[in-house]
C-alpha cells in the first residue's frame, strides 16, 4: 500500500505504464488539465506540491529535499516500472534534481520551460529574492517557499551523467529560460529541444495541441 506523506494532494488515474506530472511554483497540478488527452493508455499520477493547490505546507520550512521526497511518493503511486516524470518550470527542475541525484524508477524525462539552476552563489541568491517576491506576489506560504531553493549546483553538476532520454519543451517568447534550456540539451546526452513559436511559459496550456503531440510522441518512443 502507498503511503502518502502528511498533507499531500496526490491523484492517480489510468492505467498503463506511469507518468508523474509535477507542476510549477505558484500553480497547481491543474495545469496538465489540457494534456491529459494526450496520456490515455497510461497511469498518470499528479500532485500538488506543498502550500499549492489542495496539499498542505506543514509547521515547519519546506525545502527541496521535502519536495523530492514528495516525489518519490508520487512515483510510487504511480505504479510498477520506470516512470515518465513530466514538469513543468519547478517541476521540471525537481524532477531533473531526482534523476540526477538518484535515476531509479525514471524512464525519462518531459522539462517544460525548465532550468537547470545555477552553480554561482551569487546567483543562487538572486533567483532566492526573486522568488520571495513571486510567492508574495501569488500569496504561497512562507513555510512552502524552501521548495525553490537551489542550496547548490548539483543539477548542473549533474547534466552529462543523465542517461535517459529527455524532452525538453520551451516557448520561443520564453527569453527567461531559453539559457537553462540550451544547457540541458547541450548536456545532457539524449536530448531533444522543442521551440514553441509564439508561447510564454506556459507552452503547454496556450499550445496544448502541440506540446501534447509531442508528448505522446515522446512517450511512444520510450514504450517501443
């Protein structure tokens, strides 16, 4: 029996080989509303990550490693077998921090709008003061806001020894996260990059057609 941790908002539906869909700071697991057409004949697990949504923030500061764990927690429910991790921005990031730290249960990866984090501490703290101003701004808990934190650069570190394959999804107005994108597909071995021309950050809800195709496509490819 799974057990999910205390607080967590985690939904599994389908069956088929199992995708885990992980969304961004400030959002919630309804963003993958509109590709969910696309994941028939899989099992797709989806979950709030803490102080998002409907999961709960706990009494006590967030951080990535209790986001990680988070997902782990959705990975298993999702089932026997490698998982696809699909994320979205934060997402992304953390399902590639898992991969990267620790490849086990992934079958491959979907990064939409993701980055790989930063190496400089300077940096580090800057995109820190960035996203306390985002969760101000969007009302997310003091206690949730350690889910971002970049305590190092291990993703980076880490880019070339991913093997698996990758997806990497971006939108071409997405200027922000252009850099990090191309870095990871420079990177890391198996990798394929797609522009979205015209989207923003959220390719895969203006352009859910789109993304989703290649989505499907890209899962396809792992099951053959």
């Amino acid at each position: 029996m799974t057990t999910t941790p205390a607080g967590m908002h985690l939904t599994v539906e389908g069956t088929g080989p199992p995708v885990v869909l992980t969304h961004g700071f400030a959002d919630d697991s309804s963003t993958f509303d509109h590709l969910l057409p696309f994941l028939s004949g899989y099992r797709v697990a989806r979950w709030d990550l803490p102080g998002h949504g409907s999961s709960v923030a706990g009494p006590h500061p967030s951080s990535r490693a209790g986001a990680l764990a988070w997902l782990d927690a959705a990975v298993t429910a999702a089932g026997t077998g490698p998982a696809v991790l699909v994320g979205h921005s934060l997402g992304g990031y953390l399902s590639l921090c898992r991969t990267v730290i620790d490849a086990t249960g992934v079958a491959g990866l979907v990064l939409v709008s993701t980055g790989p984090g930063f190496r400089d501490p300077a940096k580090r703290q800057s995109w820190s003061t960035f996203i306390a101003r985002y969760a101000d701004r969007h009302g997310i808990p003091k206690a949730a806001r350690g889910i971002a934190e970049q305590p190092d650069g291990v993703v980076l570190d880490g880019l070339a020894g991913v093997g698996l394959p990758v997806l990497v999804v971006v939108g071409g107005d997405d200027a922000r996260y252009h850099a990090g994108c191309r870095i990871i597909v420079d990177e890391v071995p198996d990798c394929e990059l797609v522009v979205v021309d015209g989207a923003g950050h959220f390719p895969h809800l203006t352009h859910a057609d789109l993304v989703g195709s290649h989505v499907r496509e890209f899962l396809g490819s792992i099951s053959d």
